[in-house]
C-alpha cells in the first residue's frame, strides 16, 4: 500500500502567504523594468522549505501574474513558468554548495535563462525577429542579472534564516 503524505494547514497557509508575497512584490515594483526581489525570494523559499514547495509557489503566482496581467497565452504563461521554475531546479543541481557568493551567482546567471525563454516563445510562437528582439533585451537582461545577483547576495542568508527560525515545520516534507 502506498503512503500519500498529506498538506498540514500550517504548510498550505505557509506556501499561500509566501505565493502572496512574490505576487505583491513584483506587482509593487513592476513600474521599474527587471527591478524585483522574485528571484532572491524564489532562492529563499528555495533554501527554506525545499524544492516542492517552491515548485507550488512558483505556480501560484504565474497564475496570479497571468490572471491579474490578463497575459494568459502560448507566448508569456509557459515561458514565464519555465523560466521561474528552473531557478530552483539549477540550485536544487547545486545544493551541495550554498555558499552566499556561489548562491548568488547561480542567480544571477538564471536571469539569463529567464530571459532566454521570452526570447524563444517570441521568436517561435509570436514570430518576432530574434537578432532584433535579442538585441533589445539586453540592456533588461543586464538590470536583471544585477539585480538578482545583489539582492540575493544581500538578503538571501538573512530572509532564509528569519523564514526557518519563525516558521517550525515537519521535516518530512522538504526531503526534495
């Protein structure tokens, strides 16, 4: 017989109220372009609660951005969940070393990633030019990569260290 572990209510409020706050944040700051703490809190939800509940976070709000944004299609919703979903994937890769630095780096260069990813869904699906496309995303990809990169080396070991100290939960659940 297979055991199916269950969501604690502590866990699902927990992962709503942190899905909360990414949505809020980057909402708050979206009127300065590629300015935004998403990445550094998709790092901190990372290294707090592990590898699913940051998958289900990171789901959350790319429905809430697209709902809110009315941006669901084939061009933004997949590219922007690929693009999301695969910052805790490259640190899940590297969890062994979460040096501040090393974490910070790997950040930063996901943004690179993530953009890549608007770039291919525009470029495939909306059939945008991609040398002209490119081109014009780089400057935004260069404010991106600093502000991940900073803002994750700043905040990340502090936030992490708040977020498990004021949070006790069953470790069962972070085994991924």
């Amino acid at each position: 017989m297979e055991v199916v572990e269950t969501m604690s209510v502590k866990r699902l409020v927990r992962i709503a109220i942190l899905a909360a706050v990414l949505f809020v944040q980057e909402f708050a700051l979206s009127f300065i372009p590629n300015v935004q703490l998403t990445q550094c809190l998709i790092a901190v939800y990372y290294y707090a609660f592990g590898l699913l509940d940051t998958i289900i976070i990171i789901t959350i709000h790319v429905f809430l951005d697209n709902l809110t944004m009315g941006s669901f299609n084939l061009i933004y919703t997949p590219a922007m969940f690929i693009g999301w979903i695969t910052l805790p994937l490259i640190l899940h890769l590297f969890r062994k070393n979460q040096n501040r630095f090393f974490s910070a780096t790997l950040v930063g260069l996901h943004s690179i990633i993530y953009s890549f990813c608007y770039v291919l869904s525009n470029v495939l699906v909306a059939e945008v030019p991609f040398l002209p496309y490119f081109i014009s995303d780089i400057p935004f990809e260069i404010i991106l990569i600093v502000n991940g990169f900073l803002t994750t080396l700043l905040l990340k070991d502090k936030l992490v260290e708040l977020l498990k100290k004021y949070t006790h939960e069953d470790k069962s659940l972070q085994k991924l």
